[in-house]
C-alpha cells in the first residue's frame, strides 16, 4: 500500500470535470423520466435528450465502420457517432485527454480514489507481475470489441444492425439493465466501487476498452506532457503524485499508453515551465501551453466538433416519437432481445404497417 496525500490538480480541469458530470447526469435523468413514461404507455412530459447516445459505444463504433465505407452518418443514434468522433479528436490532439477532462466515469473513478485516500490514509498498488497482466484486460477487451464491429461483420451486416429494432432501442434496454439489475450486477458494481476506494482509478486502468483505445491513439498525439531536463530539479515530486504510477521524472516526453494528459504531474513540479504540455519540438525552457489553456483547448475540440455533427443535421436520429412510443411498450417482445432474425419478423406486412402508421413526427 501507499501513503495516499492529497494530489494537486490543475482548477480549470477540476471545474470541467464537474459541469461535465453534471451535464450528464441531467441527461441521464431526462432520459430516464422519457423513457419509463413511453414504457408505460404515457406521454413523457419531457423530450428525448439525443446524448444518451453517449453510452452506446457499440452503435457508435459500427456507425464509424460504415461512415466511411460510403454509408454516411447512421440516421438511428447519429449523436452517438458524433460523440465518438469528438472524443477521438481531443484525445488525437492533448493525449488521451477525454479520461481526465469530461468522462463522466473516470470522474467518479478520481472523486472514490479521493475518498478512500482521505478515508484509509492509504491505497492499494498492486505489485508488478500483478499489474501488468491486469493491465491486458483492457486490451482484450478492445480487441473483442473491435472484432465484434469490424471483423465478425461485413458493411450489410453492420448495416442490418443499425437498422434492427433492438439497436433502435438500445439506451432503453440499457436504462432497463440497470433499472431491473440482477444481483450480479449489483454485486460486479459494489466490487467495482469499493474497488475505486482503494485502487486508484480500478476501473480506468484495469478494464474500461474506451481508455484502451484512446491510449493507443493518445501515442500519436502532438500535444503531450514533456519534461525541460535542463531546469528538472529531480525533486521526483511529479511521480509521487501521477495517477498512472509513470515515472515522469525519469521521462524528457511522457509518451505512455497510461497518461490522460491530467497535468497533475504539472500542477505538482515546483519549477515554472518544466513540466508543460508541448508539441513534439519544444523550444527550451519555453510552456508553450498553460495548463489552462490545455484544458480549454481539449475541450474546445470536443465541443466543435459534436457542434459540427449538429449543425450538420446529424445529431437527432430518424426514430419518430411516435415510433418510440409503439417500440417501447412492447420493449420486453423478443423482436428486442435477440438482433439475430429480426428482419423476418420486422418485416412481415402487418408488422410493417403498424410502424408506418405510427412513423410520422
């Protein structure tokens, strides 16, 4: 175990991180008084909130599959798509960026560590030979899901997908999975937080395959921590206080799969422009970037490129309210827990009727 004290964190980025937890979960609350009023079979006195599809990595990833294959943008949870691509872009530019400044879990994640530090005075770090395997599971987990959307399928496959009742339904099914939670996702959910109280970031660097995949890209990002080896003090203080467990003193560039550009490592150094976030070829001695203005920009580029997707009309998708209405009552049908052999069913005359009638805005 380590003695846990109380990191330093840069304030802009502690800022994002709350406003951006609360935007969601306000989301997350509209979504839910929406969806139970249509499940049961009354008009919801509130509007679907199109970022829900946040929360559907799957839909999103084949959604990236067939954007560029010539499909377009997936008129069935566009706003999923274009979240994906807002986070690839700000963790393409500041390192893996998205994980410390607006994921509503890695959020969570931070704030249990924060607990447990302040609660035990310690927490846990698992030895190396532990580490390091508990690390690939990630990994194997990306790979799966990668697999699942780009090798297991082909265009029409992804395609039918897309198109099938269940994905139409997804963050109903979702929300439902939790709302009606069995015992053993209450159980794998009380293991993951109490895990968080005393494993920093459990979750983040052990399991979650969006972080996976936000390392790998975060590699070939510009913008990266970076250490001036000419004014370093070796005072180690930047360690002692990463998340990661990297050891920043030792690096000149912190190019690691792990760091998320959190700049606590910066908020800790007590040489002005030592530590900074910089483009591959800094100027020596100079910051390039405040912190600040690292945070600004990530998110910046979040922001205008969600905002992009929006003004490009792909943000609402193609399912009419009254569609919903019709799918949601009948969400517990097997035409909603099975993709596999939907088309028949979906596509008898009767079937197709009753959609029809009811397609209309």
């Amino acid at each position: 175990m380590a003695r846990a004290n109380r990191p330093p964190v840069i304030p802009t980025r502690r800022v994002v991180q709350v406003c951006f937890l609360a935007v969601v979960a306000a989301i997350g609350i509209q979504f839910t008084v929406w969806a139970l009023a249509h499940i049961a079979g009354h008009a919801p006195p509130v509007a679907r909130p199109p970022g829900v599809e946040g929360f559907l990595p799957i839909s999103a990833l084949m959604s990236l599959r067939l954007w560029p294959a010539g499909g377009g943008v997936h008129p069935v949870h566009p706003a999923g798509l274009a979240i994906l691509v807002a986070v690839l872009a700000m963790s393409a530019l500041v390192a893996k960026s998205f994980c410390s400044h607006l994921c509503p879990v890695g959020a969570i994640s931070e704030g249990l560590g924060r607990v447990g530090a302040r609660l035990l005075g310690r927490q846990w770090v698992l030895p190396r030979w532990l580490d390091l395997p508990l690390r690939a599971l990630k990994y194997l987990l990306l790979a799966f899901f990668v697999w699942a959307t780009w090798a297991a399928l082909d265009v029409a496959g992804v395609r039918a997908f897309l198109d099938s009742p269940y994905n139409k339904v997804a963050d109903a099914k979702m929300l439902l999975f939790f709302v009606h939670a069995s015992r053993l996702t209450i159980a794998v959910l009380g293991v993951l937080v109490v895990g968080s109280v005393m494993i920093r970031d459990l979750w983040c660097r052990y399991l979650c395959p969006y972080g996976a995949l936000l390392g790998i890209l975060g590699r070939i990002a510009p913008l990266k921590v970076t250490r001036d080896p000419l004014t370093c003090t070796d005072c180690g203080k930047c360690t002692k206080v990463c998340p990661a467990r990297l050891r920043v003193h030792a690096m000149t560039r912190v190019a690691s799969f792990e760091c998320t550009s959190c700049q606590d490592c910066v908020a800790a150094c007590p040489v002005k422009g030592c530590l900074a976030v910089r483009p591959p070829r800094p100027v020596a001695g100079r910051a390039w970037l405040r912190p600040a203005l690292v945070v600004a920009l990530a998110v910046g580029v979040y922001v205008a490129t969600a905002a992009a997707f929006r003004l490009g009309g792909a943000w609402r998708g193609s399912v009419s309210e009254r569609e919903y209405a019709v799918r949601l009552r009948e969400i517990d049908s097997p035409l909603y827990t099975h993709v596999g052999g939907i088309a028949a069913a979906e596509g008898t005359p009767g079937r197709a009727a009753l959609l029809r009638s009811h397609g209309d805005r």
